[in-house]
C-alpha cells in the first residue's frame, strides 16, 4: 500500500521555516529567499514557473510541495468599493476578509478563526460559535488572495494593501503561533513588506497571550474595550470575568511600552451601542480609567446584524461622547462604517462557520422574529 505523502504547504512559511524546509530537503538555504520572492512579490503559485530554479529542483518541490491559498468562495464589491472574500479553510468552514479603500490607504482586515468561542454579545462572529483555527497560510492566504485580486484591478490609487488589521474573524490571540507567523509575513521584505505600525493585531483582552506577544513580535496593538467598568464589560465581553480591567490594562501598557519605538500608542476600541454604554457618565469613567494608558480611541457605532436588538446610537449622541473624551485630550476618532451592503462592516462578518460549541443553534432558536427587531440595517 502506498502511502500519501503530506505536502508541505510553503506559503504559510516565515523565512525562518521556509529556509528550514530547504535545509531538510538537502537544498541551499538562499533559494528560501527566490521561492518567497515568487509566491509573495509575483503570487506564483506553480512551481514550473520559478524561472530561476533548476529543473530538477522545481521537480522536487513539485513533489514534496506546494503553495495552497484557501478556496475563494465569493467575492463582493460594495458600492463604495469596500471588498469582501469570502474563503473556504480546511475545517470545510468559510471566514470572510475585506479591504477598504481610502484616500492614500488600503486596509485588509483579516481573519484568524473560524469563528470565535468568546461570545461577545454584540459580535455575529460570536453568535457563529467556534469552529477551528486558521493555519498560518490561511491567514497570509488571505493577504494573498487580496493581492491576487487588487493587482489585478486597474491600478488607482488606494487599491493597494497598505495596513492589515487582524480585525475579521476570531480572536488572534487564541491562536497565536499562526497569527504571529502570518503577521511576520506581512512585514518581511520577501512577504508583503508593511511597517510594524501598519499591522495591527485587535484583542478582547487574553491577557497570558498578550503577555507573550512583546517576545515574538512587535506589531500595533487594538483593545476593544466596549466599557467603562468591569460590571458592563463582564456583560458585553464575557472574557473581562477571566481578565478584568486592573490586569489588562497593566498588560496592554507593558506591551506598548515594552516596544522601542515609545511614540506608539494603543488604539482603544469603543463600539458604542444604544442605552448599553453610550452615556455620559461611561464617558466620564472612561476618561479616568484610561488616565495612565497612552492611547488613542476609536469609537465604532455598533453595526446590527440579525440575531442582535443592540440599536446604533444617534450621531448626536456619538459625536457628543466623541467630544467629551476629546475635551480630556483624549485623540478620539468615530469608525467610518464601510461595506454594509455586502456585510462586511465590523462585526458583520459571519461566514458560514460548522458550530462545534453549539453556540449557534441555541441563539437560532432564541432569535426574536425578524418583525420584532429594534435593530434594523438601514438605522
Ligand atoms: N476578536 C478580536 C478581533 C475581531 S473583532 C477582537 O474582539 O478585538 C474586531 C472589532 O469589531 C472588535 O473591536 C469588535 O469588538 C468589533 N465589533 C464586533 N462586533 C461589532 C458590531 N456588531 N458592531 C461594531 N463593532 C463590532
Ligand atoms: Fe470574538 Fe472579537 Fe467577536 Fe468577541 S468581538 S466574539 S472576541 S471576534
């Protein structure tokens, strides 16, 4: 009986691993750096087409190798341009990536999780349940594919990938050793080449991974708060119950503060829902619990998805807390909602996720009738 050989899949390889692979084949380490050249600057993924690589050698990777980005499913355009993907992981599960344009930027945002287990009670990505997670080439793969796609547009300015946030799908922190991979990749020369300051990571606060993160890497970090208080965050970020505000605060300091470069700031994600954490006086906390945090903040108004009734907050209402923290000389910045009429604003994204928690089907059940829902997509 013949066995079946596992090929290595290299796209998901740092220079690290790839020159690794290339010592365990018998071949030199340098040609690490023409093979991530291919995959990653010209997005080759045949073999038979690395030019510079000897017959024979392209005939041994060919059979011990490959580079396999995920399937792409679908791909949607917004009417203001915002993209999404969606791709298909090996679990057989779908996670979604999106690309913003903007003036002299391009952000992807990318997903790391089919799924998520922590269950925020806002997110549609929490109500999807847990699934697995992606492998390192399925998170550069994303990046890849948008590469793919973009370049392939007419060239205009913004169609670039200039910023990747690991804002999409699940919690990065939950699967650290391929999201810093991934990440790694983003910033390498032979990758896609982005400064560290354009990567960033966003957590809900696992504070033992967060502590480990200042080792391996030195990417942008993203809190998402949502609350003032640790009685609120318990309610909205059920994480907060394991690790409360007086030990992630501490821990996103140590982190930022830990990087050499003592400019960088934590962005404070601040998703403002109606009635929930919007007023006044959860300003007025936030004000004084960010106090010793060097930070900047970006309220993002709650996008509805259909198994919440969470409502966005008026833009009085918004730009009144905006101003609040503003006049404590807090940076304070309201996220530009892009791409909800493909879904792919934050929080949007659902996938088509193979619930392994069950999450999904016991809020499928509880779900109110659609006549009833306060939350509507066009508030
Ligand atoms: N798991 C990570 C990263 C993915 S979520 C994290 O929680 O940080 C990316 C951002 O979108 C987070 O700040 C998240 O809180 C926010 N978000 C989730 N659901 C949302 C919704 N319905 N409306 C607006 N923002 C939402
Ligand atoms: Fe997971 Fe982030 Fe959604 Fe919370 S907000 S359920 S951590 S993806």
């Amino acid at each position: 009986m013949s066995e079946t050989l596992q090929k290595t899949n290299l796209l998901g390889l740092t220079r690290e691993k790839m020159e690794a692979f290339f010592v365990s084949i018998g071949e030199k380490k340098f040609r690490s750096e023409q093979v991530m050249k291919w995959i990653h600057h010209h997005r080759v993924d045949d073999f038979e087409q690395m030019t510079n690589l000897g017959k024979a050698l392209r005939e041994k990777l060919g059979q011990v190798a490959e580079i396999r980005a995920p399937e792409v499913v679908s791909e949607d355009i917004s009417d203001d341009g915002t993209r999404k993907w969606v791709v298909r992981v090996t679990s057989g599960s779908c996670v979604e990536t999106v690309f913003i344009p903007e003036d002299g930027r391009g952000t992807l945002c990318v997903s790391s999780q089919a799924g998520c287990a922590l269950d925020c009670s806002f997110c549609s990505t929490g109500k999807q349940g847990f699934d697995s997670d992606l492998t390192a080439a399925e998170v550069i793969g994303q990046v890849w594919i948008a590469a793919c796609s973009l370049n392939n547009q007419p060239a205009k300015i913004g169609r670039s990938i200039t910023n990747v946030v690991m804002m999409g799908m699940g919690e990065p922190l939950l699967n650290f050793d391929n999201v810093v991979d991934a990440m790694t990749l983003m910033m390498d020369d032979l990758g896609y080449g982005i400064s560290k300051r354009r990567v960033t990571l966003s957590t809900s606060g696992v504070v033992p991974a967060l502590n480990r993160l200042a080792e391996v890497t030195d990417v942008s970090l993203a809190l998402s708060l949502h609350a003032p208080n640790n009685a609120l965050r318990d309610q909205l970020v059920p994480i907060n119950k394991k690790y409360p505000l007086e030990v992630l605060l501490p821990a996103c300091v140590d982190y930022i503060q830990g990087l050499p470069d003592k400019s960088r700031r934590i962005t404070i994600e601040y998703t403002m829902i109606d009635g929930v954490n919007d007023r006044p006086e959860h300003a007025v906390e936030l004000i004084d619990l960010l106090q010793s945090v060097p930070c900047k903040i970006n309220l993002i108004p709650f996008n509805p998805f259909s198994l919440s009734d969470y409502r966005r907050p008026s833009n009085n209402t918004l730009h009144r807390f905006q101003r609040q923290l503003q006049e404590s000389g807090y940076n304070t910045t309201i996220r530009k909602t892009r791409g909800d009429d493909i879904d792919a604003a934050c929080g949007q994204l659902a996938g088509a996720v193979q619930d392994r928690t069950r999450r999904s089907a016991r809020y499928q059940q509880n779900r109110v009738e659609p006549d009833n829902l306060i939350a509507v997509r066009s508030l």
